[in-house]
C-alpha cells in the first residue's frame, strides 16, 4: 500500500527590530548575559503599560505583502492566557480573531514541479522567556520576554519532509531578502512545529495528525518527520491507530518522544487587550510600508532567466541572496558583455571569495565595477585569464583599481612575439629529456611546457602564443 503524508507547518518569525515589541529594551539578546535586557513591562510588572512599536508593524506588514497575504486595516491585540513559569504576566499578548492580515502564500520551487503553500494568517505576538535546568535548579531568563515574533500557520499542503525543509529553505530566503528577520534557526530566530498525519494515496480524509515540537535545524525538520511519518504508517499497517500527541524531537539521540498533551484554544481564554488600542493600518501608512518591498527571490530569478539569459542554475544561484543578486546585476551593467561570462566569475571565483569571507557580496571591496574592469581586461587581451583570477583577490585585498594594480605591479600580458620566442627557446635548451619524450609521442607535456614558460614569465605570458611557439619550435 503506498502513503502520503500530510504535512502543515506553524512558523514562528523573530523579527529584527532593535527594541522589543511593547517596551524599549534591546530585542536581540544572543550576546547578552541572561536577564540583561529587562524591564517593568516585559516582565510584567504590576501597573505597567504596553506601548505597541512601530517599526514591529511594518516588518510584519513588509512579511504579509511579501507572502500575498491581504492586509486588515484594523487588527486587534489579545491575551492569550495561560500559566508557565517564563511567562510572567500569566498571558501572552498576541493576536487572535483580528490578526493583521489574513491568507497568502508561498510558491515553493521543487524537483520538477512547484508547490503554492497556503497560509491562514499571520499575526503578531510576544515571545516568552526560557526556562533551563541548571546544577539542579530551575533558571529563568526573561531576556526574550516582549522579544517581537511573527506567527504563520500553513494549510496541510506539504506532500513530504523535504517539501517540508524546501518551505523553510524558501521562507528564510524571503525573510533575509525583505530584511524583516536574520532568520537563523539555531538563534531561535525561526522556529517551526510540524503537524504530520499520514492517509494511502488517493484518499482525501485528513487521519488524526501529531505535531513534533523542538525542532531547531531544516536538517532536524527533515529528520523528524521522516521518523514520524515512518512511525504512522508502521501503525496503520499493524492495524492499530494513531493519537493526537505532541512529540518532541530529541537532536542527540534523533528520536521523538511524547509530551505532555496540549491546551486546547479553549483552555487559553482569549480576550481581547486593554491595554492597547486597534492597530489601523491606513492606505497611506500602508503604501509607505510597501514602497519598501522589493523584486522577490523568484520573480528575480525568472527575470534573470528571461532578460539576461541565465541557465536555470544559474539565476537559482544567483538569487539564494539578494545582496549576491544586486551585485550580478551590477557587475552585468559595468560589463556590458555577455551575462553568462559575469554569472560565471560570479559564481566560481567571487562565490569562493565569499564563502572563505563569510561576507555577502555587497561588503566585498572588489566592487561590481572592478569585477567588470577584470573581466573586460582579460577580454581585451591585457591580461590572462590566470592573472585575471589573481586580480580578484589582490583588489579585494587592496581596494585598489585593477587598472592602477596591472600598472603598478606589471601584471599586463606578456604577448610580445621576440619575447616569449626568447623564453620558449631557453626552455627546449633547458629540457632536453622531456623535448625527446614530447618528439617521441608524448604530446601530453605540452602543458608542462607552457607551464615552464609561465613559471619563467611570473604567470603572465600569452599561454596561447607559447603554446603554438613549442608546436613550431618541436615539429
Ligand atoms: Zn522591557
Ligand atoms: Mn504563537
């Protein structure tokens, strides 16, 4: 019999806002002690108030559009009640009936197909704070309390694991590239709990589904549902049932096990927050929220695709990150030439530059403007491909023009007929058991050969030119 399983993910966005969502305390306390970055109001003092912060608004309105969600012109906060040890108040501020937008998706690029991932809402919350046992004690940071979050739940959409890790793959992309979160999972930046039920194929019930908790990598995500899904068909062959339970995934012995069971909406009594007045998000607040919304990943890529030419590859690689992006296309209009020969230095030598960096493009000193010079003096002839590559690194390095370098360090090519002939003569006088080896059929040393005369040359010599040299001077 052949499964499919069912998969929905309930998402939850830390979103990059200096201060905190209600007060003015500092939001991203990764570096921080534990307990640095409170106060009255995010650990819920008595007779304090909230106070909403803007900026968490428009990067929760930047996410929605950004998701083709429609955004509510007025949305409501509420306390979502319930007892835990990190949560002082006794409640969570969040929202309910009223979310600030309601619908939208994701387009999810897959291995031949796509996927459009639904969601329902998105609204705004706090975060809680974190409990850990330490030397037999229970520890409480209240450093994350107040901390701005973004809540997302997909429909049960996803087909597998892998679309499951690809969902996330493509909402991180997103939320880096709109520049609403830092989207780090192992920070806590985007946490995920997935709702997984398993039904033959071609069936259309939904079967009682689990929901695994705790999972802080895309790899985990993966790993955990597979073991899940495993787990519910075994079940179903043996003939048994499967339960509502809430799994938590364990990273070191990568197993689930079963938690305690979960409140229901009901058990949460929400109402409404008094504290806090509407959020009316105006036609004018709103276009200025959205102006800042850029070209999206996918729509970049098949711009790519379509104006420059790209190979599919290429433009996917090309738009994983939008700083990488930006600079492509910069560097394509400073170049003038063919886009393919600028995604191709792209991708293999200043993707190489990032990766050893751990910079994004846009902080490299090689500009997109000196890039382009590189590519349009090796066009040219002025300098070899070899020196071309070495450029790289030494403008990066610098900050100096390619230009001034191939000046200033006598890098230019060396083409001249009389001396490289010079060179090549020496070389045959210098080798006279690889000549005989070459004339006897060898005819692989011919790269020895122009590598010799490089070594001589300082790399610089026209590899062409040497090349028919050797070809003349050994017939
Ligand atoms: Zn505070
Ligand atoms: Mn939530």
């Amino acid at each position: 019999m052949e499964y499919e399983a069912i998969i929905g993910l309930e998402t939850h966005i830390q979103l990059n806002t200096s201060s905190k969502i209600f007060c003015s305390c500092k939001a991203d306390s990764w570096f921080d002690g534990p307990n640095t970055n409170i106060c009255p109001v995010c650990t819920g003092m008595p007779g304090v108030l909230p106070v909403l912060n803007k900026a968490v608004v428009e990067k929760g309105a930047l996410l929605a559009a950004a998701m083709n969600a429609d955004l509510q012109p007025v949305s409501y906060f509420d306390r979502k009640n319930y007892f835990y040890p990190d949560l002082p108040k006794g409640y969570q501020i969040s929202q309910y009936d009223r979310p600030l937008a309601k619908g939208g998706w994701l387009e999810v690029p897959l291995d031949g197909y796509q996927r459009r991932v639904g969601i329902w809402k998105l609204h705004l919350e706090e975060d809680a704070g974190k409990t850990k046992n330490e030397n037999g004690q229970r520890m409480i940071d209240f450093n994350r309390c107040g901390v701005p979050l973004v809540e997302m739940v997909t429909g049960p959409d996803l087909r597998s694991a892998d679309e499951a890790a690809a969902y996330l793959i493509r909402l991180r992309q997103l939320l880096r590239w709109i520049g609403v979160s830092e989207a780090d999972m192992e920070k806590g930046h985007l946490r995920c709990d997935a709702n997984v039920s398993v039904r033959l194929k071609g069936s259309e019930t939904f079967n009682t589904k689990t929901e695994i908790k705790n999972v802080n990598s895309i790899e985990a995500v993966r790993a955990a549902i597979n073991k899940e899904i495993e787990r519910q068909v075994r079940e179903y062959e043996r003939g048994g049932k499967i339960e509502a339970w809430t799994l938590e995934w364990d990273e070191d012995t990568q197993t689930l096990k079963k938690m305690r069971s979960k409140e229901t909406e009901a058990d949460y009594r929400y109402f409404r927050e008094p504290d806090l007045l509407p959020v009316h998000l105006t036609e004018a607040w709103k276009s200025a929220i959205l102006a800042d919304l850029p070209e999206l990943p996918l729509a970049r890529k098949a711009r790519f695709i379509g104006e420059y030419g790209l190979p599919e590859y290429d433009a996917d690689l090309l738009t994983a990150e939008r700083s990488l992006s930006d600079y492509f296309e910069s560097a394509v209009k400073a170049y003038g030439g063919d886009p393919k020969r600028v995604s191709n230095w792209l991708l293999n030598d200043v993707m190489r530059m990032l990766n050893e960096s751990g910079k994004i493009a846009g902080e490299l000193s090689l500009t997109p403007a000196y890039l382009a010079e590189i590519i349009k003096l090796v066009d040219a002839g002025t300098v070899n491909t070899n020196t071309g590559k070495a450029l790289l690194d030494k403008v990066n390095e610098s900050g100096k023009s390619p230009a001034q370098l191939v000046e200033s360090e006598g890098l230019a090519k060396v083409s001249d007929a009389g001396a490289i002939r010079a060179v090549v003569e020496q070389v045959i006088a210098e080798s006279p058991a690889e000549v005989e080896s070459y004339r006897a059929g060898k005819v692989g040393l011919m790269g020895w050969f122009v590598g010799q005369v490089m070594k001589k040359l300082q790399g610089k010599a026209d590899a062409q030119k040497a090349r028919e040299l050797f070809e003349e001077l050994l017939k």
